[in-house]
C-alpha cells in the first residue's frame, strides 16, 4: 500500500493512494493513522486536488553516512568501521514539491538520493530476526548537504540540519523488499546518481540493530540509509528529483533564501 499524507481544503490526513497512471492516482482517505490499525473510508479524491505533505512528521531522522562504498571513496574517505550516524532535525524536513531552500552561510549544497526508512513502532534494541515487524515502509529522501561547511565544521548538525535539508516523499510505500532497488537522482532532467540498494555496505537490518542499541525509536521516524556515488552541486532554480524503483519519485526545486 501506499500512504500519502497531505492537506486539503485546509484539513491535513492521510490516503492510500490507488491508480497507476499518474494523472489518473486517487487518494482513499484512512480513518485514523498508519502507525495503528485503520480502515479505508471509501471517500475519494483526486491526488491532484490536494497538497502533498511529508508523509511523517519525525520526531527525529536518524542518518547513516558513508554507507556506499564508492561515495566514500568520491569524497575522499575510508569506509567505516562501524555505521556513521548523525541527526537531521525535524524541522529539517520538508515534502515533495516543497522548496530547498539554500543557507545563507553555504556556497556548495549538494544533492544525496536515498532510501528512507519509517518507522511503525517504538522500538528498541531490536533483534535482527525482529525488525522487519518495526518498519512501516520505504520513501524517498534527498539528504541535502552544506558540503563546504560539513568539511569545515567537526559537527555535521548545521551542515545537513538546515531548514529544508531533508526532503522526503512522495509517499511510503508499505509492501515493498529494499534489498536491490534502483535510486537515481536527476537534477534539470540530468542524470547525477545511479545506484541500487543492494550496494549498501550495510544493510537495513544491521543499520537498525544498531541505531536501537542506543536509542529508542517512535512511530514515524525515518531512518536514511546513505546515498550512491554521484553527488553534486545544487543551485538557486535548480529541479531536483530522487526516484526510488518501487516507490515514485521526490521533486524539490531549490530557490533563494528570502
């Protein structure tokens, strides 16, 4: 299933969202919320009647980098030991058709495509074995980047945790194996990242198993599980796009701060 959330006639909820063509997708709005058992209501609307929204508002969104061998080495770095994670703060996240909004203090924003992982339930120190039961699905998500200010500052906080740093969308996707998906990034209709998931140095469970020896997760957080080789710079005016195969695709134009 996939679940969208969004707004209209000044009322947020969320839909599942039925159709193939795009032009043609619908959304059945849900009674209730995704992270608990809900029913369909039956009552339809037209996807192209509504405002997307992120598809979870996280409490926090837990980030791995250098989790794709050949970025790491793009970048200049080895391959970690143990998974680098870091936090991109709520307020950091944005949805599909929303702007990127370049930071004042940056010169060099660059794009990161990744798969996103959301999560259904508090968890913690969950089990390998256990953790397929925690998700709740899969989206896109554009881990933007202050690249010269993540060089130059130790702490990564200001230079991915800007305002608009982490778009996701256009929806999570329920019933999907992310062991080998496609992730690509365009920008202006220009092809910038190709990758598949199956060249994670870590995989999903792995990356949860150790995120939740230290934290505990609430329903609606994300995990990004790193991004392919290919990243590059973003400017004011630029398009965006991260298509993940099996999900759609997340578009988010960059403009200038106002």
């Amino acid at each position: 299933m996939r679940i969208a959330r969004f707004s209209i006639d000044g009322n947020v909820a969320f839909g599942a969202v039925e159709g193939s063509a795009p032009d043609e997708l619908v959304l059945d709005i849900i009674k209730g919320i995704p992270f608990a058992d809900f029913e369909l209501s039956g009552t339809k609307v037209p996807l192209s009647k509504v405002r997307l929204l992120p598809p979870v508002l996280p409490n926090k969104v837990v980030a791995i980098g250098r989790n794709y061998a050949e970025h790491a080495a793009e970048l200049g770095h080895e391959v970690p030991e143990v998974p680098v994670a870091f936090f991109k703060p709520s307020t950091s996240v944005v949805g599909s058709g929303d702007p990127i909004v370049y930071p004042s203090f940056s010169q060099e924003l660059h794009h990161e495509a990744e798969l996103a992982v959301v999560i259904g339930r508090m968890c913690r120190e969950v089990p390998r074995e256990r953790v397929k039961d925690v998700i709740l699905g899969y989206t896109c998500a554009n881990d933007v980047t202050a690249r010269d200010v993540q060089e130059r500052e130790k702490q990564w906080a200001r230079a991915k945790g800007f305002d608009s740093a982490c778009p996701l969308g256009p929806w999570i996707e329920t019933d999907l194996d992310p062991s080998d998906l496609a992730i690509q990034c365009t920008v202006n209709g220009e092809q910038r990242q190709l990758g598949r998931t199956a060249d994670m140095i870590r995989p999903i469970e792995d990356l949860i198993v150790h995120i939740t020896e230290a934290m505990t997760l609430l329903p609606g957080d994300v995990v990004l599980t790193g991004t392919p080789a290919g990243v590059g710079p973003l400017n004011v005016g630029d398009e965006v796009a991260v298509t993940i195969e099996g999900i759609g695709t997340l578009t988010n134009k960059v403009i200038k701060r106002g």
